[in-house]
C-alpha cells in the first residue's frame, strides 16, 4: 500500500510505504530519489506487516521495490505504473 499526504505549503509529499508479506522477518523500500544502494528499512508491527514514511519532493515520479528478507524481490500492487527494468521484470512507480 502506497498512501500520499501532500501539503499545500510544503514543497514534499508525506509517502507512507507499508507491505504484509507472511513469515518476513525484514522488509525495505529501495530505488526512492533512483538511489537502489541505500534502502529505507520498514519498522514491523504487531500485526506483521511493515511500513515506513519517507518525504518526497513534489511533482517528481520514483521507481522503487521492496525487498523482503534480503532476498526476495517485490512490486507495489497498488503502484501507480511499472517500469521494465534490466532484470527482465518490474519496477512500481509512484507519481507525485
């Protein structure tokens, strides 16, 4: 799930990033501002899932994906489009 709060006097948009993936024990968000070396890590809940916020600037779109355990790879469901990408699957794009 991908939720956006913009704000009318701020030049960013508040992103809130959260993923339920059964049995992860870690789960990251990376590719956000194209920089797929440094992840966000996601801070799991009770219930299991995982989420973080991120502040991104407005008017801007970012690739991204999710990594879930340090091994296993995964698209946004709800992304606002995809991008091929030079593994020969996908990258979510998020549109602010």
């Amino acid at each position: 799930m991908v939720q956006k709060t913009f704000f009318k006097t701020k030049d960013y948009c508040k992103v809130k990033f959260a993923i339920n993936f059964e049995n992860a024990e870690t789960a990251e968000v990376l590719g956000l501002n194209n920089d797929w070396n440094n992840a966000v890590t996601m801070s799991k809940k009770k219930d299991g899932s995982f989420t973080c916020d991120v502040q991104l600037p407005k008017n801007t779109e970012h690739q991204f994906k999710y990594l879930v355990n340090e091994n296993i790879w995964l698209d946004e469901p709800e992304a606002d489009k995809y991008y091929p990408n030079m593994f020969g699957g996908s990258n979510s794009v998020i549109v602010l």
